[in-house]
C-alpha cells in the first residue's frame, strides 16, 4: 500500500530523513515529487519507529524539505525480464539505455533474490570453454563456479573480461549459452569499448548488458550486481540456459558500500569500509550455483582491481574467502608484452579437478597440467637464481627450465586477446612444450600418456 507524507526534515547530499512515519520497511522503494511535479526515486536505507533514511538515486538538487512529497510505494526494488533481453543494454536499475525501445516483461523478480538452500545445490562439475590457454589449461572454469580475477590499475582486465564474454561456451551437447555483463563505476569510454567489442563479434546477440558510469548514482553502483544477478537467475532457473555472469568492477562496488556507510555516519571497519562487507559480498557471489532439478547454472567471473597491487587489502581478501580461488593479473608479465597477463603460480581453481578429465575435457588435461604448473614454476625459481648468483651457476638441467619458462610465457600464457584456442589445442600446446625438457623429468604424467602424445619426440 502506498504511503504519502510531507514530512522531510533533513537533507544531506543524496539522504533525506523523513519524519512521522509507521509501518515502512528496510529497502522500500520511494518517490518524492518536487514542487515543479517532477518525481525523483529512492530507496529506505534505515528505519526507525517515527524515521526513514532514504538514499536518492539522483541528485537531491532544488528539493525543498518543506515542499517535497515523499511517497513510499510498499515494496522493494524489482525489475523486468523476458527473454527478449538478450542483446539489449541497460542502466543500473535495468532501464533500457540502447534506443531500441521499452522491453515488454514477462514477470517481475525482486533485486534482491533468495539465498540457495545448500541441499537444493548440484555440485559444479563440467568445463567451461573460455579460449584463454592459461585459464583453460591450467585454472579451469566448471559450470557453476566463482571464479575471480584480481587485476591492479593500469592491467588490462577489461580486454581480458570482453575476450571471455565473447569467447565462452559449453562443450558436448549444444546448450543455450548466455552472458550476462555488469559494469560498475567505469569510463564513458570503457563502457563504449564493451559495447563495440560484443558488437562487432555478434557476441551480444546471447549477451545482457548492465552499464553503471563513473557519474552515475552511487546507490545505482549497489543495485546494479542485484539487477544483474536477477536477470541470470531468471535465464537459468526458468528458462535454463547456461548463464556466464562477468561484474567488473568490484571494487568500485566496495567504494560505493563504503561511501554509502559514511554517509550513514556508521561505525567503519578495516580501512573504512562497512562491517558487513563480508556478508554483503557473499550475498552477491553466493547466486553463483546449479540447482537440482534444474538444467540451467549461474557461473560468476567477478573483477576487482587491487588498491597498490594488495591482495591484503579487505576487497581482495574477503573474495578470496567467498569464492572458489582467483586468477591474478601480473604486472612483471604484463611489462613483457604477455597477453592476458596471468601469473599462474599465485593463481588458483579449486574446483578445476571436477571439471576436467575423460569426458569432460581429455584424459591427459589433469597431469599435463600439473607438470606444466610444476615446470614453469622450477622454471621461474631457476630464473630468479641465476638473477642473483649469475647463469654460470646453473646446471645444465636448470638452464633447460629456465628456457622453458621463457617459452611457456611467450607460447602459451600469451595469445592475445583475439585468439580463442579450443581445449585440444590448449592441450597439444602443452605437449609441444613438454619436449623441451628430458622424458626423465617428467615425472607428473603416466607413462601411458607421455606415449600416446609424445611418442619418440622426446
């Protein structure tokens, strides 16, 4: 039921307190209209027996307390879906902002969904195809997974998310595939480099976009993660598809919970962010899942770009905690010209071993991915040695991983952002690289294998 008052009494920035009020709740949606008649949207963020706080999505310029109306509309933040959203654009709050006309809904679905009953849960178990060798190969992508990449400012994690967004797809029996894209508090021009990246592949034709500008509301920066996880849910639980949800950038998200805290004068946390950034975090990441009984998933690639390069800095480590391992970007790497810039060692998929194998992928995916992880990393050690001891204090044998590593970097981390390698070429890439080393160093792989693949080459 819809609720009028003319009781604002205090307005601070985008906040507005609104005094005499009975019965409203947490996350109400509200309109308040302006003496001129022009309405402006809000959300309650705290209330009290006789006081709401609400957060304007606008600017809260030419209100007048004293003549403003606030209407509160008894509900929370909902929005529209059909399956005709697929290839279209929206803003935060999931209005159209591509021209191309109002979307005609076919239900209505709260923002802010509901959690998964962990005994209503399938475990992630089968491969996703993203095209990228070091994250296909070596941190393995499994439907229903949250798989993070934590980049630094300056790396390019944007090219790296569109490659992904275009470039990924199920295996074996044809599926519905979608991607659902949400950006945060980027450019005007990063946002015109993820339309024109999706578009001119004709990747956007399986794709929803939700772009959130720099200039844009903060409290639209909160909704926006909501908005789009809604949207996968409804693609994968009603219509089942299999739907890849990209949100960059998280940080961006975490300034806004932060800025929004401050603003509600609350207590700050570690480096000022809220308290309950854990649970609001987990609140987003924890939609990623698959359903029993149900064919469709939802398989979230979260972006988040690390304040000084810190992976100990809250944003960081608190999605370290919530997902299922993380793909860090490389600055060393990047400034050799490697592209995408994956630094493997640090990097992780906890869920890559139910997702790989006969069947799945191949046979030969497991060990050739550990003695390639194992190769490159005695490879990089005996780099680092010979940096401060001189090359002349390598073995021979050290020499031989050190060329490895080189070539491993430059063959098969670095393809560029265009090239989309399937797994059996991942694979054979692999095994082209394993002849640099003696058959006796190859200790992590079954004879059996090293016999079908490599034969005498070794």
């Amino acid at each position: 039921m819809i609720k009028e008052y003319k009781s604002a009494t205090g307005l601070e920035g985008p906040l507005m307190i609104v005094e005499g009020i009975e019965g409203i709740k947490y996350g109400e949606l509200t309109d308040v209209e302006l003496q001129d008649g022009s309405i402006r949207r809000g959300q309650v963020l705290e209330t009290s027996e006789k006081r709401a706080l609400v957060q304007l999505f606008e600017s809260s310029q030419g209100i007048s307390t004293s003549l403003a109306t606030v209407r509160f509309l008894g509900r929370g933040m909902t929005t529209s879906l059909t399956r005709e959203m697929l290839g279209r654009i929206f803003n935060g709050v999931g209005d159209p902002i591509d021209d191309t006309g109002e979307i005609i809904p076919e239900k209505h679905m709260d923002i802010n969904g509901s959690p998964i009953n962990p005994y209503s849960r399938n475990f992630p178990s089968e491969f996703i195809q993203t095209g990228v060798s070091a994250i296909d190969g070596l941190l393995t992508l499994v439907r229903g997974q949250k798989l993070p990449i934590f980049s630094g400012s300056g790396l390019p994690h944007a090219q790296l998310a569109a490659q992904i967004a275009r470039q990924s797809k199920t295996l074996g029996k044809a599926e519905e595939f979608a991607v659902v894209f949400a950006a945060m508090g980027i450019t005007f021009e990063e946002a015109n480099f993820f339309i024109d990246d999706l578009r001119k592949t004709g990747a956007i034709e399986r794709s929803i976009l939700y772009i959130n500008l720099a200039n844009d509301p903060v409290i639209e920066r909160i909704a926006i993660p909501r908005v789009a996880l809604t949207a996968a849910e409804y693609l994968a639980f009603e219509l089942d598809m299999h739907v890849l949800v990209i949100l960059t950038d998280m940080t961006n998200y975490c300034e806004a919970l932060r800025e929004i805290s401050a603003a509600r004068k609350e207590v700050p946390g570690r480096r000022g962010y809220p308290g309950y950034m854990y649970t609001d975090l987990s609140m987003l990441y924890e939609r990623a899942g698959r359903i029993k009984g149900k064919s469709g998933s939802i398989t979230q690639f979260p972006i988040l770009t690390m304040p000084e390069d810190d992976k100990t800095h809250p944003i960081p480590d608190l999605t370290g905690y919530i997902t299922e391992g993380q793909v860090f970007l490389g600055r060393d790497i990047h400034r050799k010209g490697i592209l995408p810039p994956i630094n493997v060692l640090p990097s992780l998929s906890r869920l890559m071993q139910k997702g790989i194998g006969e069947g799945k992928t191949r046979e030969d995916h497991a060990d050739v991915a550990n003695q390639l992880f194992a190769a490159y990393a005695k490879g990089v050690e005996s780099r680092e040695l010979a940096v401060v001891l001189g090359e002349a204090a390598l073995t021979p044998i050290d020499r031989i991983y050190v060329k490895f590593a080189e070539q491993f970097e430059q063959k098969f981390i670095n393809q560029g952002f265009e090239e989309n390698r399937s797994i059996d070429e991942t694979l054979n890439l692999g095994w082209k690289l394993l002849t640099i080393l003696p058959r006796t160093e190859l200790k992590r792989i079954r004879n059996e294998y090293i016999d079908r693949y490599l034969g005498e080459k070794n």
